[in-house]
C-alpha cells in the first residue's frame, strides 16, 4: 500500500513551510535518505529526505505551496492505485507565494534527516540537462529574475552558488518576463511603485516584532570606554599567527557579556507566560543582517569558551548564515541577543525584545568622544550599550547591575582573559 509523505514541523516554532521544489519526479524511484524535495520555512532552505523507499507515485502539492502536515505525496510500488485527489500540475505553481495557513498541530509528522542546503541539488531544464545550483542561488535568482541555464558555476564541480548569482545581477544579466506579482520595476516610469511579496521570513520576523512590541519593555544605557580593549585587541592582531582566529572586538563583547550572564542568571532568561525560565548556559545569538532578513545563529555555552574559541565559533555560523547554509538547530535555543550596529556608524539605537528571551543589547559604534577623569577633560573612543529589558521578568535594579558588569569587563579587558 502507498506510504503518505507529510511536510514535516522541523523545529517547535515552525508554522508553515513552502515546498521550493521537487528534486524527484513522478515515476522515479526513491530510496529512503535520498533527498526528496526543497523545503524553505521561516528560518532557513534545506533538503528533505524520502521517508521511504520505492517510487515516487504522486506529487500531491505543487511548488509554492505553504503547508505544514498536510500529504505532499505518495511512493509505493510501481502501478499502484491511488486514492483520487484533487492534484494541480507541478508546472503551473503560482508566482507569488501565497499567505501561511494557520498550523494545528499534525496527528502523523514524520522526522526526517534534513540535511542542509551545503549538499549539492540539481535543478531540471526544459532540455532535460540539469544545472547543479544552491538552494540559496536558486533562490536569488528567482528573487532577480535570472536563468540558472547558462551561468558559470564557481562551487564544487560546477555548482552555481549565491556569488555567483550576484554577479550575474550586477553585470546585468538578461533576465526573463517580470513576475506578475511586481507591479513596476525600479527605473521604469516616475511614479512608479513596486509590489514586494513577503517571504515567509520576513512574515515571521513580523509576526515576532509584533509579539516583543507588546511586552513592557524598558532600556537603559551606558556610555564604555574602549580604551584598554582596543590597545589589547591591537596587540592581540599582532601576534596572531598563520591559521589562527582573529579576534574582534564583538568576540570581546560576546565574552563580557558571557562572563555579566553568569553573574547575573535573571537576565539570561525566557518569559514562558506563567513562568520566568532561568539559564545558567550563556547561549548567545548574534543578530546577523542578510538577504532574506534578520537571523540570530547562536553561539552555546558561551562563559565556558575562551576569546579564541568564540572568534572561531562567531566567525564560522556568520559566515555559514550569510551563506544560507545554516542549519535550525544553530538558530534554536538562545537565551541572550547581541545586535551590533556600529559597524554601520550607528551611534546609538534600541533594540527590540527576541522573545521569549527577556533582554538584548544594542551595541553603537566606537566614536571619540569627550570624557572627564580626576578633573580633566580628554578624547576617548567611547561605545554605547543599551539594553532592553521585558519587564515582566528583569527589574530595573537587576538590568543595571548587568549592564555595569559588562562595561567594568570592557573597560578592565584583562580581567576576561
């Protein structure tokens, strides 16, 4: 008898997701583990494996399509009768992505072993050639309007990934009719306004913002100075050698705030509603800016790492983030934020709450500025810290108590190492 393939809930928080596309046909043969279609959700793209094995004897949702537990195909033995269902054409997925179905919680959810969009896919041409293509650059180029067919690939034999897709764009590349879901292109008549569909990204970051804007929240400030840490963090890049990690100043950061956390476990915790949730591992995620929006990979056990292991740590889930390659479970379970925008010269700013988390600290730019010591008047590069704090869970006593943790370990660095 046929076996149904359900769209799995890949993590707790998931509440849709959008078959990307089929990397099987109907009437080929699966075996269990190989990857059976493209799955984005709300956080990342990734493979999914077949459940089972035998063949791929209906595709039950077309590409596009947002659902979370609903059948998306039958395999079983070659032949086989199904049951009739209402089944659309693959070839006529719509353009646009429609909205999230509300998702109640699935009576038979399969757990498959998703493996990561690192794992080279294909995609099938008119000609029946295939082009080997990232999830991330297929999915760039359908954001850019551009055909995979004919573009140099600069990955592992051949693969066409994201830079790739860049570059293309930039040397403006042909690309095909408009999608019918922009109503005017940049460049086109004045006046002229173009239509964005949101991702399912970018409604999840929405809906969360929504949620965190509802929480009484405070924030409190503290001006730094960055004198000591930039002396050593110079004298650090030294003598760094060959292969080793460079430290930066958000490793610094990351560390202090690792080391104020332990000290101060009522800020390193998740508002549950009836209760307030207490860690004692510093899980911090580092809020990254990439294309498809915010997302906050998370760095374990932070206080039990040194400056070098967090460098390594930090720079290896940026650089997998920025790369779509992510995977949910570095994107799960964080107790703290750390969003940084000095590297963009903003000087100061708030941050929203990530809930559950109770706080997230916003970090300026180093900028010099005037300071008084025993009397005098000098320059300093100074740094802004502001936290922002549910207060439902942190009072304000608590709140200052870290934030003058952090900026003692920033002002005295040598006391972190």
């Amino acid at each position: 008898m046929a076996s149904e393939v359900k769209l799995p809930r890949l993590s707790q928080g998931m509440e849709s997701g959008v078959v990307v596309q089929w990397l099987k046909d109907e009437g080929q043969t699966v075996e269990r583990g190989e990857p059976l279609y493209e799955l984005d959700t709300d956080k990342v793209t990734q493979e999914v494996e077949a459940p089972f094995s035998g063949v791929l004897l209906r595709i039950a949702v077309v590409e596009g399509e947002a659902v979370v537990g609903t059948t998306i195909a039958y395999i079983g033995e070659e032949d086989e009768q199904l049951p009739d269902i209402a089944v659309e054409s693959a070839q006529a997925a719509p353009t646009a992505e429609p909205e999230p179905e509300s998702a109640a919680e699935p009576a038979d959810v399969f757990e498959p072993v998703a493996s990561v969009s690192t794992i080279e896919t294909e995609e099938s041409s008119l000609a029946g050639e295939r082009t080997k293509a990232s999830p991330l650059a297929r999915r760039l180029a359908r954001e850019r309007g551009l055909e995979l067919k004919g573009l140099a690939g600069t990955g592992p034999e051949g693969r066409i990934v994201a830079e790739d897709i860049e570059r293309a764009a930039s040397s403006g590349a042909t690309a095909p009719a408009a999608s019918a879901s922009v109503a005017a292109t940049p460049g086109s008549a004045p006046g002229a306004v173009e239509r964005v569909p949101l991702t399912s990204t970018r409604r999840t970051i929405a809906r969360r913002l929504s949620e965190a804007w509802q929480a009484p929240a405070f924030q409190i400030a503290v001006s730094v100075d960055m004198s000591e840490l930039l002396a050593m963090h110079d004298r650090m890049r030294e003598r760094v050698r060959s292969g080793e990690p460079r430290i930066s100043i958000a490793d610094f950061l990351t560390e202090a705030c690792a080391q104020a956390l332990a000290r101060h476990p009522g800020v390193n915790a998740l508002w549950l509603g009836d209760a307030v949730e207490i860690h004692h591992s510093a899980d911090i995620g580092i809020a990254t800016a990439t294309e498809r929006g915010l997302i906050v990979p998370v760095i374990r056990a932070c206080e039990r790492k040194s400056l070098a292991e967090l460098a390594t740590a930090r720079a290896e889930l940026v650089s997998r983030t920025l790369a779509g390659t992510i995977a949910l479970e570095d994107l799960e379970g964080g107790t703290f934020t750390i969003s940084n925008l000095g590297t963009f010269g903003v000087e100061q700013f708030t941050a929203v709450l990530n809930p559950p988390q109770v706080a997230i600290l916003a970090v300026g730019a180093i900028v010099e500025r005037a300071l008084v010591k025993a009397g005098k008047v000098e320059v300093a590069p100074l740094m802004t810290l502001t936290l922002t704090c549910d207060h439902r869970a942190v009072d304000g006593s608590v709140a200052a108590e870290f934030l003058a943790t952090v900026k003692g370990s920033l002002e005295e660095p040598g006391l972190m190492l």
